[in-house]
C-alpha cells in the first residue's frame, strides 16, 4: 500500500491517500468505484498510466456544489445580467490504493 496516487477523471487530476473525502464531477454509480487511470503511485510514475494500478472509492452521496453567481455589466449602458449556476458533483471516500 502506498502514500498518495494521482488519478484522473472529469478531466482533472486529483492527489489523494487512504481515507480522503473528495469531490469529484458527477458519477452515474452507486457503492463501491475503481479509478483505473492513475497517472502516480508513491515514487512510480506511468506514462501515461500505470498498467493494474487502480484507486477503489465509495460514493458518500451526489449532491450540488455551491452556487457561483456569473455577473455581466457594460459600464454606461444601463447593461447588467445575474446568473446562477450549481454543479452536480459525487462525494467519494478513497478506501484503497492498488499498486
């Protein structure tokens, strides 16, 4: 077992150990996730990936992130727009790391 991995997916990369809750994009699943395309383990580099490395997770819950609010003016036009936006992301506990 090692320290961290880096894995990637929803076209980010995250850095994570045993036991860390992250949010990553939304996932269609339920229960237990493998990642296969893991791109670091301890000292090992892949290249890209590392063949059978692979970082197992549980789905805490899906739910939406905070709201980010987009605001759009054009000064001395009398111009201004609000919007709102919530991402859907998948809380995830990394359980394992599979060298």
């Amino acid at each position: 077992m090692s320290d961290y991995a880096i894995f990637q997916t929803g076209g980010k990369q995250y850095r994570v150990k045993a036991g860390d809750i992250i949010k990553v994009e939304k996932l269609n699943a339920d229960g237990k996730i493998e990642f296969d395309q893991v791109l670091m383990v301890g000292d090992k580099i892949g290249s890209p990936f590392i063949d059978g490395a692979k970082v197992v997770a549980e789905i805490v819950e899906q739910k939406r992130a905070d709201k980010v609010l987009v605001f759009k003016k054009k000064r001395r036009q009398n111009y201004r727009r609000t919007a709102g936006h919530r991402q859907h992301i998948t809380v995830i506990k990394i359980t394992e790391i599979k060298a």
